[in-house]
C-alpha cells in the first residue's frame, strides 16, 4: 500500500462545547467513511504518538505548551473566544501533532509515499503563544520543524488549502527560507491575513506566497491558481517533502464558508500535489486534516483525496480535459506576477 492514514479514537475524545463547529462527529464520519470496501482496501492504519515536550518547543513557547498542559483533566477551558479544551484534549493535541511524526517517518523511510494524518484538534491558526480559530498546537508547522531536525530535510513546501489563511503557520516561518508556505484563502475573512502583500520577510523574502480569493471561487478558479502559481513556484524551490494543511470548508455546501468546490476539484488539488511530490521529492506527501464543517461534505472530499492518492480517482474524463484546459481569469494573478516574479521569475509566464 502507498497510502496511509493516521488515526486513533482520541481524537474523538477532544470536545471544545455543545454546539461546536469543530465537533467529534467530523472526524466520526470521515473514519465511517474511510472503513467503506471501496477504500479501505488500499488503506493502511498507522496510530500516532504523543508529542514530547522538547518538539513542541520547536514552534511554541514554554510557557504556552505549560498553560494547554493544564487543561488536561479540566471539564471546559475557554482559552479565545472560538477555542476551548475538554479533559482529554491535551492528549489529542498532543498526539495530533505526533500523528505527523509517526506519518514523516514512514513516509522518509519509504513504507509509503502519502500519508494522511486524520486528527483533531486542528492546528493551523496556532500561534507561537496563542490559541486560536479552534487549534491549540500548530500541527503542520511542526511536521515542517520535524522534517526538518530529524529527517534531514533541507526544503519544506507547506500547501495550505483551507478557506481560512493559516496564520500561524505563516508566522512560524515568515523570516525563513526553508520552509515555503503557499495559501489559497478567502478574503477578507478570518483570521484576516493572508494579504497577497504578505510575501515573508528578511531570509524568509519571497517564501510566503499568499494567493486571497472572493467568496464564490470553485473548482476551476482553484485549479487555475494552483497550475498558474504552486506548480511554477513549487518547481522552482524544489522541496524534500510536501505538507498539505487540508482543509474542507472550500467544499460548496460548508457552512462556514462561501466556497464552491466540490469533492471532483479537491481531488484534482491533489492531483496536482501528488504530481508536484513525485517530481520534486520522490513522491513524499503529508496531509493533515484542518477545517471542514459539513459532515457530508468532509466524507466526500476526504474520501476523494485518498481514492486520488490510492490511483482510483473520481474524476470524470471529461471534468478533468476542463481542468487541464481551461484557466479561469482571475484579478489576484496579476497582483501575485507584480509581487512574485523578482522572486520566482516563473510566475510571469
């Protein structure tokens, strides 16, 4: 089997409130989903390991990691106004992030080439001493600092998907050029950043490349940006590894969001991205799951990307001659030319 998935009832167990969005029963589907004839026989199950208290330093301060540590065993911590901890959230937190570690390793010592790290709490609005947008440690962002001091990596590519813009992930590397962090996001929205003009700073110029779309963008529009600008830019860098923070609230029916992508435009996403790692890094590929908030929604788009991954894709014949032919005109691409070409001349073309 070339693909895995990361997965472990404790991940069920954190519950941030009646009510939540970012409910237990989102990741109850998905492993529903995922136990189906139809794909789990190309699937193999690896279980996550905590997290120690040294890796977590690599992109939280200390005193943050102490603070989300004593959640553990308390019934309802509100730590921002959208985030809060059940007793058994610091030990999914925790293990969300080693979900990655557990998914690296055995992807940098060949037992598979893709993995996908099915967790919760999700991670990519985390900051270094914050929590925010429903995520406590930033799981992603620590995937990169893992490859990075233990696997030898030189070069990261973060792909980040989700509707939000991962601000935490783009702060853990803004001034570094090792880790290449690349967003499509709605704009404006939250967590408002994610400016087209936030291009990384001092080492890091040029690394972060933000690409803010309208409400209302689909299948083709993302399809457009990722061909016109992740496949150039992506060539270009030539990364070891490649992360996706995979998030699902760009599906159509997500009630969080204003997208309208489907579950045939996430699996061409990844299509796109698996093509990208067996070109640039022997075909390494990490997924993580981040948002997505429509049940439905989530089973379709999530079952898509590993049938996309496993060789058995849904997308029709005729959707993908679309795909591979068409380009939408987008207003955002002539603003990321202007900003971009001095560091990557490949997006001019």
């Amino acid at each position: 089997m070339n693909i895995a998935i990361v997965k472990d009832e404790i991940f069920l167990k954190h519950n941030p409130g009646e009510y939540h969005p970012e409910r237990p029963e989102r990741l109850a589907k998905i492993y529903e989903r995922l136990s189906q004839p139809d794909v789990a026989e190309y699937v193999k199950v690896l279980r996550p390991r905590e997290a120690t208290f040294e890796e977590l330093c690599w992109n939280h301060t200390p005193e943050y990691i102490k603070t989300i540590q004593q959640t553990a065993g308390q019934n309802h911590i509100q730590l921002d106004p959208d985030t809060a901890t059940s007793p058994e959230s610091y030990e999914a937190a925790i293990k969300a992030v080693g979900a990655q570690f557990v998914g690296l390793e055995a992807i940098f010592k060949g037992e598979v080439q893709d993995v996908f790290a099915l967790v919760r709490p999700p991670g990519h609005h985390a900051e270094r001493d914050r929590a925010m947008g429903f995520c406590l440690f930033n799981n992603v962002a620590l995937a990169a600092h893992y490859a990075l001091n233990r696997l030898g990596a030189q070069r990261v590519l973060i792909v980040d998907w989700d509707l939000h813009h991962g601000n935490g992930t783009q702060w853990s590397f803004y001034n570094r050029k090792d880790v290449l962090y690349f967003s499509t996001h709605q704009f404006p929205y939250y967590p408002g950043t994610g400016r087209a003009e936030e291009v990384g700073e001092g080492e890091g110029l040029g690394y972060t490349v933000n690409v803010p779309l309208p409400a209302g963008c689909g299948d083709l529009e993302y399809a457009t940006v990722f061909k016109k600008v992740l496949l150039p830019v992506a060539r270009a860098y030539k990364p070891d590894v490649i992360l996706v923070s995979a998030g699902f609230d760009i599906y159509f029916g997500d009630p969080l969001g204003g997208m309208q992508v489907t579950p045939v435009g996430v699996a061409y996403l990844a299509r796109l991205v698996k093509k990208l790692a067996r070109e640039c890094c022997h075909g390494r590929l990490l997924l993580t799951l981040e948002g997505g908030y429509s049940l439905q929604g989530l089973c379709d788009c999530v079952a898509a990307v590993v049938l996309e991954l496993a060789g058995r894709s849904i997308i029709p014949s005729d959707k993908l001659e679309e795909f591979e032919e068409t380009a939408r005109p987008l207003e955002i691409l002539n603003k990321i030319r202007m900003l971009h070409e001095k560091f990557w001349p490949e997006v001019s073309s």
